[in-house]
C-alpha cells in the first residue's frame, strides 16, 4: 500500500511537463514532396537552420510559461496497473519557491498520504499508521529515475515544459496538420505534438537515451483553458511502461491561481501522537 501511493504522489509531479507553447516557424521541410501546395507556401518562408528553429522553440516556450504565486488544486487519479484498478483525489498547494503540499484521499475520504516537499526535503505523513518519515529532495529522484530539482517539480505540477533546455532537434514533420517535433537532450528523447496553431501540446512522448532502462512515457494533454494568459490542459492521460505498464487519467476538478493557500498542514512532531 505504502508503494502504491508512492506512485501516486510521483504520478502527481508528472502530471504535466509541456503545456503550453508559443506559436513557432513553420519549418521548412516539414511536409512531404507531394504536398506541392503545402511546399509552396513553405517556399515563401525564410530559411532558417536547425539551431535557429531550437532557440525560437526554448525562447517561446520560456515566454510561455505560467507565472504564479501559489497554486490550490483538487486532481481526480484514476490508477490502473496489470493488478488492479483504483480512484482517488489528490490535494495539492503550492507555495511558488518554497513549498508543495500534496494530500491523497481514497476511499471514502480516507487520508492515505500526506507530502511536504521543500527545497532541501520530503516529509511523507501516513496517518492511518500514525508514522512519518522524512527524506532529502533526491529521495525523488531516485523514485522518479529523472533528474529533478525542486524548480524542475513545480514546473511539473504547473504544466510548464521541461526536459527542453540544450536540447537538439532531431527531426520534424506535420501529421494529419499538426506540427511533430523530435528533440534529443541529455536523458530523454522527446517527440513533441502541437496543435493546428503551434499554441499547445498536444501530446509529449518521453524515451530514455539509456535503452537499457526500458522507459517510456506518452502524456496526452486536451480540454485546456485560459489560465493566466495562457492555457492550462484540464486533462492529462498518462502510459507509463518500464518493467510493467502503468495506465493514469488525471481531471484536475478545481483549481486557482495566485489565492491563498487551502491545503496545507503540520507537520506532526516525530513520536508525538496525532
């Protein structure tokens, strides 16, 4: 049980890691040698190299971001494994540099977890058990098998894009009208779906450089809304395959920007009972 909403709170720090993108150039090979109309209009287009087309992409991506003070939000999880199959709702409040509380209700409302993540650390409360334990920030890390650090996991939350930095283009092209694009950086592979207007992500597919971790992630974004001038995906479904498959469909049912916080809590005394 302890594992279980151990995957649940990571789950939770990779509930979004692209969303939201400035429009970008249309690039010049894009399209196939039959599409003569679509070549045409390309021709039109100022030639631009591979470097050029990457700055352009980090450049909006970074103008694209959400800025924000704090974050209140209630996720709808729908977990299903090789196993089993089960729902809960995810509490989560942000203090923007300094601190994320998450809370996971289960059945009934029953509290399973409780995380505090800080800059330095992670608190993890179960309350059933009246146990906690404490952990460095890389006790993540180690969990999520990615480098993170404690900017890298708001942003994750957010929705904001990662993994995009020094990152090289790879390859490009449109399907069905909409503009794909392959990066390479230092840990993943990121093959990046935008939507008719280049505004949003669509879908983000993350393979390990490493073949020999066997590690796949698809994330799916869509039902986005205007969220502090930008757009903010609804709903995310998540594939996550490694040794096993990992199936998540996360609806974020309430959330606001830049109000008070709503779901924090104390942190119990260690040997003080609740």
């Amino acid at each position: 049980m302890k594992a279980k909403y151990l995957i649940l709170i990571c789950t939770v720090l990779l509930i979004a890691s692209c969303s939201t993108v400035r429009k970008v150039q249309v690039i010049q090979d894009a399209l196939t040698k039959k599409d003569t109309a679509a070549l045409q209009i390309i021709a039109q287009k100022t030639k631009v190299d591979s470097g050029l087309i990457v700055r352009n992409i980090i450049e909006h991506i970074a103008a694209a971001k959400l800025n924000f003070n704090t974050l209140n939000a209630r996720v709808k999880v729908d977990y299903e494994n090789v196993s089993n199959a089960e729902s809960y709702i995810a509490n989560i409040s942000i203090q923007k540099g300094e601190s994320i509380f998450i809370t996971i209700r289960g059945a009934m409302g029953v509290i399973g977890l409780k995380a505090l993540v800080t800059k330095d650390s992670v608190v993890l409360v179960y309350p059933l058990k009246k146990k906690q334990e404490k952990r460095p920030l890389s006790y993540l890390q180690e969990l999520l098998k990615i480098p993170v650090d404690y900017a890298s996991i708001e942003d994750l939350i957010i929705g904001n894009p990662i993994y995009m930095d020094k990152a090289s283009i790879v390859s490009f092209k449109t399907n069905n009208n909409k503009l794909q694009v392959g990066l390479l950086g230092k840990v993943f592979k990121n093959l990046i779906s935008l939507d008719d207007d280049n505004s949003k992500v669509l879908h983000l597919k993350l393979d390990d450089i490493d073949i020999n971790q066997h590690r796949t992630c698809d994330i799916t974004y869509y039902n986005h809304t205007a969220a502090l001038q930008n757009q903010f995906p609804l709903n995310r479904d998540i594939a996550i395959s490694a040794q096993s498959r990992l199936e998540i469909h996360m609806e974020m049912k309430e959330f606001s920007f830049n109000d008070p916080l709503k779901y924090t809590f104390a942190i119990p005394k260690p040997g003080k009972r609740r």
